[in-house]
C-alpha cells in the first residue's frame, strides 16, 4: 500500500493539520474537556511524568485538543514546533520569561500592541529587562540600538494604526549578527500574507484572539519555533508559569484555522475596495494603506507579504469633532478596538488605543485627532462603504458650505 503524500498547501493544513482521530472515529475535532489523564499503571505515571514517555498528564502541561491547534498552527506558519497560551499578552510575558535575565536588552519596534509596550516598560523593567524602542522603518536606528546586550529583538508589521511596513529580512540579520534572537508579532498579517520564518524569524507571537479565531469568540495566543531546543525552553516556561490555552477555546481556534485562508484573501480584497473609495473621498485627506502605491511601505509589503491586510487609517478633514461625527454616523460598523473579525470595526485611535500615550508622542507617531481607524470584515465592500459614507459625505457638505 502507497503512503499518500500529505498535501503542503495552507488551505489544506489550514483544514487537516494536526487532528489525530480518536478510536470514536469521530470527523470533526473533538474538545477534551478534561484537568487531568489518566495512567495504565504506577510504572506508566512515573515514566510519563519523569517525561521519559510521552503522553498527557495534566491540562497545563499538554491537552490534545490544544495540540492539535499547536500542530495546526504550526504546520501554517511553515515550522515544526507551537505552544498554545491563554492570551497573545501571555505568549509575549512567557517568550520573555523564557529567554530573558536581569540585565539583558531587548529592542523593540516603537509602534507594538499598547499591551506590548506596558509589558516591556511597566512589568518587565522591574526585573531588570531593558526595552530599547526603536522606529520600525528606521534600518540605521535599529543598528545602533541593537548592543551586545541585546538578546532578543521584537517587532509587529504592519505597524499599528499606521500600517508601517518593518523589513523583516534586514532585521533579522540585524539581530543575528549581534547573537539576538528575532521574534515577529504576526498577528495582523496571519500565516496567510507572511511567512516569518522564510525571512528569519526564530519565533512568531500570536494573538489567536484576532483573525486566528476570525469572529470575536476567545482570547487565546502561542508561541511558533521551528527550533526544538527553543521550543523545550518555551514550553518548560509555559507550562510552569501556567497560562495554557483552555480545550474549549483551541477547539474554537481549530475551527477558525479551517477557514483562515479563505477569510484572510476576502479580508485583504474588501480593504482594498475600501481604501480606494477612500482616497477618492473629497473629505478623506489621507489613506494608509500599503496596498497603496503612495504607502512609504508599499513595495516592501508586496515583496515580503502576499497580501496588504485588513487594516486601513484614514485622516479625515477637520479634527477630533469630524473623526467623532464619521466614527458616530456609523450604523452598521462596530465601534471597538477590536479587529480581526468578520465584523467590520472603527474607532478613533487617540482617544482609545492610544490614549495613554502623550500628546507629543502621538504627534510624533503620526496619530493625529483627525486619525480613524478600520479593521475591515467581511460584509459586502459597498455595505461598509455606504456606512461610512454617512458621516463623511456630510463633513464635505458642512465645509463646502
Ligand atoms: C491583540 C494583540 C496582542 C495581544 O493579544 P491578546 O490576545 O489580546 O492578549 C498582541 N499583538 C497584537 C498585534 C495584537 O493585536
């Protein structure tokens, strides 16, 4: 009998990576909803907790419905190795934990996740972990700031709000040459527009909360090596600090895997309807998007992306009152700082996402009062467009007049 060959394509592993089926002969996945395992005899608990066999032991440690999600995830981002997490906070709090001591630098692209930021500044700086931020674009910085106490260096593209397009390629060699490890927050591109580890990351960051799951169901995060001895420090970290992933919610990640690459084309094609409509807008005074040929990052984003996102910021003319009235005219959009959904979402990143920061820093970033930001879904492109049509379309009426 021929061993059929496994198929390679991400549709495919999106679908069949990582279910092993149970004696049940069950079709879809099953949720093993329990804490602990049992074992055939006191021989077997011994060798399996000694780790000399394997097999499960306790929820925190391995789960298979966790794992086949690790497997899955795994197999999508091209790599051998997953650890599942509670949270995508948590993946970033155990990469650090696992990796990092007191008196060791880490570099990091300026515009990460607000959480990211506050977790380097706020938590980890009272362990003796110095966060060096760096511009995401600003290759020369990024040469500087990288020291030989650099050991990990950490960026999120696209940026956020802005859509900042870091070259992933340049920073990785950056940060080998100096013995650093790399990690990508891949969160906003998925495994289906970018592929970190064929450009050099040695770990990619999950937020599984956002497109992983697609529709706003459950937090959930991981950690994805292609390196087995890295992977043995991450998984000894997690499973001993303690925020696995629950069977319920990698069961609802395994159900959104299945759909990612579908999601993520369509996501990626209504953007971009969106964004030309915008820059058309007599009140739109400027769209980021790096599916626009006026994007600084655009070229860089269609050599190492194989799509331009979901994520568009746009300038309306006015200040903070016009951005309030377009985000409040909306009927239909969810006004949320969520994204990764099959909900189209809005909000005004001054006032929310970055709010904590000061009013200088967000000059300095370029998030102005007049900055909105949409994470577009899945309803029918024109659907959002006539939705945000609403406001903006009377902020061209009120300053003709
Ligand atoms: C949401 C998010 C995180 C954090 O993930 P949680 O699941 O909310 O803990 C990290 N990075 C990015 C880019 C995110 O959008």
């Amino acid at each position: 009998m021929t061993v059929p060959t496994v198929p390679r394509d991400l549709q495919t592993h999106a679908i069949r990576a990582g279910q092993q089926r149970t004696a049940e002969c069950e079709h879809s996945d099953p949720i093993f909803a329990t804490s602990s395992f049992i074992f055939n005899s006191a021989a077997d608990a011994a060798a399996k907790f000694a780790q000399k066999t394997p097999g499960n032991v306790y929820s925190r440690f391995t789960n298979p419905t966790v794992r086949a999600f690790e497997h899955r995830l795994a197999a999508l981002e091209g790599a051998a190795y997953c650890v599942a997490s509670a949270s995508g906070m948590s993946a970033i709090l155990c990469l650090a934990l696992a990796l990092l001591k007191v008196g060791d630098r880490v570099a990091v692209s300026t515009s990460v996740f607000g959480s990211t930021v506050s977790l380097f500044t706020k938590i980890l700086s009272r362990f003796g972990i110095i966060a060096d931020f760096v511009p995401l674009t600003d290759l020369a910085a990024w040469r500087k700031a990288i020291t030989p106490d650099t050991r990990l260096v950490f960026v999120e593209t696209p940026s956020n709000p802005l859509c900042d397009i870091g070259d992933l390629a340049a920073l990785a060699a950056l940060a080998h040459e100096a013995g650093a490890l790399f990690a990508v927050d891949n969160v906003y591109c998925t495994p289906v527009l970018q592929q970190p580890f064929a450009l050099g990351a040695d770990v990619v960051v999950h937020s599984a909360t956002k497109y992983l799951d697609g529709q706003g169901r459950c937090v959930g995060g991981a950690l994805v090596t292609d390196d087995k001895a890295l992977h043995e420090k991450l998984f000894n970290t997690l499973r001993t600090a303690g925020p696995a992933m629950s069977p319920f919610n990698a069961w609802v990640f395994l159900k959104g895997l299945e759909t990612l690459p579908l999601r993520m084309r369509a996501h990626c094609d209504h953007a971009a309807e969106v964004a030309h409509w915008l820059v058309d807008h007599p009140a739109v005074t400027k769209v980021h998007y790096p599916g626009l040929a006026s994007h600084p990052g655009h070229d860089l984003a269609a050599r190492q992306q194989s799509g331009f996102g979901a994520i568009i910021s746009f300038e309306v003319s006015g200040d903070k009152d016009s951005a309030w009235q377009v985000i409040d005219s909306t009927q239909m959009l969810s006004i949320t700082a969520n994204l990764g959904d099959v909900k189209t979402t809005i909000t005004h990143p001054a006032s929310t996402t970055h709010s904590r920061i000061s009013a200088d820093e967000r000059k300095a970033a370029g998030i102005g009062d007049e900055l909105i930001r949409v994470a577009v879904g899945l309803e029918p492109p024109a659907d959002i467009i006539a939705d945000l049509a609403r406001g903006l379309d009377h902020i061209e009426a009120r300053s003709k007049s």
